[in-house]
C-alpha cells in the first residue's frame, strides 16, 4: 500500500511563492496518478491538479494559472510550484494517488473528491497573509 507525505507549507505574504512537495512510499502501481487537492476552512475539498505516470497533467479549470504541477526529481514525487500567493490559496493542501481516470474525475470535479476514499497523505498547510 502506498503511503504519502507532503511538506512545503508554510506562512507567506500575499505575492509570495511557495513549492509543496508529495513522497510517495510503498508500492504504488506505475499506472497510478498523483494531484493535489485543497480545503479552505468551512469549504469544500476542491481539485488543484494531477500528475500522469507519463506526465500528462490535468488542471481544475477553476484554479489561476498561478499552479503549476510536476514531477520531483526523486522517483515517485510530485510538487506544485504556487505562484502570486494569494489569501484565498490559504488551505490545507492534499496529496491523492490513484488510477488515473479516478484522479482526473475527482481533480476537475466530475467526481466529488472525499478524504474518507482513496489514498491521501496528511495534508500540508498554507497560510497567507495580506
């Protein structure tokens, strides 16, 4: 089974960067996916972006082009670059893995995404202040 762990969150500025980071651990099947999800005090958890075993990635239409998803260079990690950091990117940020279909639905919100469903790491926070 394969465990996740972020890190990179942290407290910054408005207009600040920030680079969050996922360690996949385990056995996790070469076809899987990787994204990341976020949930912002009293809403709802929403889809950032995912990462395809080949690279493809799929963003939520719903997030600024200020994300940017890629692969780390150890094996089996991911990271998002944020840019511009803005108040409203305050959040806890998740790692996911999982079939990539699965992942996709869920990043882009054909598929309500749910902590208690599939596999996630602990979460990494962001907070940001104006």
């Amino acid at each position: 089974e394969v465990q996740l762990m972020e890190s990179g969150g942290g407290s910054v500025q408005a207009g600040g960067s920030l680079r969050l980071s996922c360690v996949a651990s385990g056995y996790m099947d070469s076809r899987y996916s990787m994204a990341w999800f976020r949930q912002a005090p009293g809403k709802e958890l929403e889809g950032v972006a995912a990462i395809d075993s080949d690279g493809s990635t799929t963003y939520n239409k719903e997030m600024p082009d200020r994300f940017t998803i890629s692969r780390g260079d150890a094996e089996n990690t991911m990271v998002v670059q944020i840019n511009s950091l803005q108040p409203e990117d305050a959040a806890m940020y998740y790692c996911a893995a999982g079939v990539a279909g699965m992942i996709r639905s869920r990043v882009t919100g054909w598929a309500p995404p749910s902590l208690s469903k599939g596999c996630w790491g602990q979460g990494t926070e962001v907070t940001v202040s104006s």
